[in-house]
C-alpha cells in the first residue's frame, strides 16, 4: 500500500509562499529543508485518521468557525498537506461538502419538491459551489459586474426556498445594499428610452422582485418583534 506521507519536495510545493513565511517564523534559527525532512519523518496524526473521521473534523470545523458564506475555514485544513487534500478535495469528496449545504442553506423546499430520493451528494455539492459564488460576489456590491444577472437568479431561487438560513446567507452577502444601490442607479439606466420608466430586463425584474421581498421580510420580522 502506498504511504500517505508526503516527501520533502511534496511539502515544500504543498505550502504557499505566504504558509512558508509563516512556517519559517515558526521554527526559528532552523533551515526549510531540516524542518521539512523532520516533518517527513513525523507525519501528522491526520493522516492516520480514517476518511469518516477526517471528513467529520472537516464538517466542524466548516460550520462551527463561520456558517455563513464560503466555508473558508476549512481552508487551513486542505492546506495541512497534500495527503489531506487530496483525501478532502471538492472533487474526490463530494459527501462533505453535501453535508456543509444541507447544515447552511435551506433544503426543505427541493425536498419537497423533488423528493430525498431524487438529491443526491453531487447534486447538494453543487449546489454549495453555486450559492457560495454567487453571494461572495454579490457582497462585493459590483453593479456592472457581467455575472449579476446570473447571481440575482441564484438569488432568487434562494429567496423562493426561503426557511431562515437562506435569508442568512444573503444578509452575509449584503444583497439588500446591492439592492438599494440597484433601485436607485442601475434600474433607472435609459430611463428615457422608455417614458421614464425601468426598462423591461430581467435583471430589472428580479432586482425589484428581490427588493420587495427582502423589504417584506423585513417589515414582518419587525411587526412580530412589535406584537411580542
């Protein structure tokens, strides 16, 4: 059976410039190549673990650092080394990231309609990678950014499947600022090409159905606040 070790030419390309700065800070006085043949020689307990147990240190630390957005501190881990990586890699893993959608996002309503039978790991893995780009680049707020058509779609779609951690993720992304700054700049472009009007786009439509809904949501959760 192959061991799981990485060699010394494998850690060293395994680490980012910025880790390697970091790991030499660590080590003092000692050079990269010592404390890379010492870390070949002492693997990390890690990669003795089985893959369920690997992939359930994955899951916490995904969801338990930061719930919303992109799971990013799950990075360090992949980062561990090559042999962990490999083991967790959104392709060759696609259980844990199914488990990290399931636990963030909403999935009562695709149940619902398409029944637990018909969804599957690849198809919730998916699902994760769709929604985490589409929000990382709504909170980056870009108007003119080629891809907003496509990110109010998912957005959309979130809204629609709504159950409160949708509603979560998108305040994550800030969506109600893009929305705002839409109304009052993007939604009027050419406005007198169309008798002072909105032109009929569907980035329009979405933009206002999305505002409306987020501002009804927002007006519900505060008359409930009110009553209680």
């Amino acid at each position: 059976m192959r061991s799981l070790t990485p060699g010394p030419g494998h850690l060293a390309a395994a680490l980012p410039p910025v880790l390697n700065a970091l790991f030499e800070d660590r080590v003092g006085m000692m050079s990269a190549p010592s404390v890379t043949r010492s870390l070949a020689i002492q693997p990390s307990p890690l990669c003795a673990l089985p893959l369920e147990l690997l992939v359930e240190i994955a899951l916490k630390v995904a969801i338990l650092g930061s719930p919303h957005g992109p799971p990013k501190d799950i990075v360090p881990l992949l980062l561990t080394c090559k042999a962990i990586y490999h083991s967790l890699s959104f392709d060759r893993c696609t259980p844990l990231y199914a488990s990290i959608y399931r636990l963030s996002f909403d999935i009562r309503a695709p149940r619902r309609r398409f029944g637990d039978g018909m969804l599957h790991t690849q198809e919730y893995a998916a699902q994760l990678k769709k929604c985490c780009v589409a929000l990382t680049r709504i909170r980056r707020g870009d108007l003119e950014s080629e891809t907003l058509e496509d990110d109010l779609w998912t957005a959309w779609l979130m809204a629609l499947e709504d159950d409160g951690r949708n509603s979560e993720q998108m305040d994550w992304a800030r969506l109600d600022d893009l929305l705002h700054s839409f109304m009052l700049t993007k939604l009027w472009h050419e406005r007198e090409l169309h008798e002072q009007w909105p032109a009929e786009s569907v980035t329009n439509a979405l933009a206002i159905w999305l505002f409306w809904y987020r501002m009804s949501q927002g007006w519900l959760i505060t008359s409930m606040n009110r009553a209680e």
